[in-house]
C-alpha cells in the first residue's frame, strides 16, 4: 500500500508539472494519506529590463541627416547657376536667331532692290527718266556701296547722261546683289 500511494502520489506530482503548476503532497507513510496540502505553486515569469543606449546611434543618424540636407543645398544651388546659365544660352540662340532671320531679310529685300534696278535700267534704255520715286523706294533696302553707285546714277541723269547713269544703275544693282 505504501507503495502504491508513494506510486500515486509521484503521478499526480509529475502530472502538476506537466500542466505548468507544482504540487507538492506530503505522504503519510503510516497510512497512504496525505497529511497535509499545500498551495499550487506557480512559477513567476522572470522579466529582465534590457536598457539600450541608442543615443550614440541616434546621433551619427542626425549628423547624416544634416550632411545630407547640406549636399542637398549645394546641389540645388549648383542646379539654380546651371539653370540661369542655361537660360542665358537660350536668350543668346534666340537673339543670334533673330539677328540672321534679319539679315535674311535684308539680303531679300536688297536682291529684290537689285531686280527694281534692273527695271529702272530698261527703262532708262528706252529713254524714261522719270525714276526718281522709284528709285527713292529702292534707296532704303540697299547697302552703302550700292547706295553710292544710285547716287552717281542720280547725279548723271541730272546732267542728262544716261549711258553712265545706267551704268551706275548696273553697278548699284550688282552691289545688292551681293549684299553690299
């Protein structure tokens, strides 16, 4: 019998165990009893507070910060002078732009002067002389070496000298041709 209670007895203590809660039983050995009961023991869960110190690691991380936001200035104003010098570049093309559309135009309203002194001349050749508005219309679009020559075609027709007078005429139309 003894035995059989020290059996029972180790069951229900391997039994608490196996549960998670201890029990311990004092046996009597004179009759299989127990003489008394004790509280469930319950085993307390050991909490360990771990302190980190991430000061050191917060710190690298706000000087990374600032380096980075004091590249980031440098690049935008890297960024600002390439842009203003970009723009600049720009105004330039538009500018030099502008200035050979104009020339363009100079050089076809002067081709187009020098096709006016061609008419002029024929009809010089046919013994008209009365070109002068004609002539005054052609003045404004011409170079100053054709200028010149129209003025020495003016100057014969005065003197009633039209043969020079149409020379000067083909030289002047000659002249803006080419753009002089």
């Amino acid at each position: 019998m003894k035995l059989v209670a020290l059996l029972v007895t180790a069951a229900s203590v391997a039994y608490a165990q196996d549960a998670g809660v201890m029990r311990a039983r004092p046996v009597s050995v004179d009759a299989g009893t127990p003489l008394a009961e004790s509280k469930a023991v319950t085993p307390q869960p050991q909490v360990q507070t771990v302190v980190i110190d991430r000061t050191a690691e917060v710190n690298g991380l706000k000087e990374e910060v600032r380096s980075l936001q004091s590249e980031a200035k440098q690049t935008n104003a890297r960024l600002d002078s390439t842009v203003s010098e970009l723009q600049q570049v720009r105004q330039q093309m538009t500018e030099q732009q502008k200035a050979v559309q104009a020339q363009q135009q100079r050089r076809e309203a002067q081709r187009s002067a020098a096709v006016s002194l061609g008419t002029i001349d024929q009809q010089l050749a046919t013994g008209d002389t009365a070109i002068e508005g004609t002539l005054s219309q052609v003045q404004e679009n011409l170079g100053p070496s054709a200028k010149a020559n129209l003025e020495y075609a003016r100057q014969a027709i005065q003197n009633n000298d039209l043969t020079t007078a149409r020379q000067y005429l083909s030289a002047a139309a000659a002249d803006a041709a080419a753009g002089r």
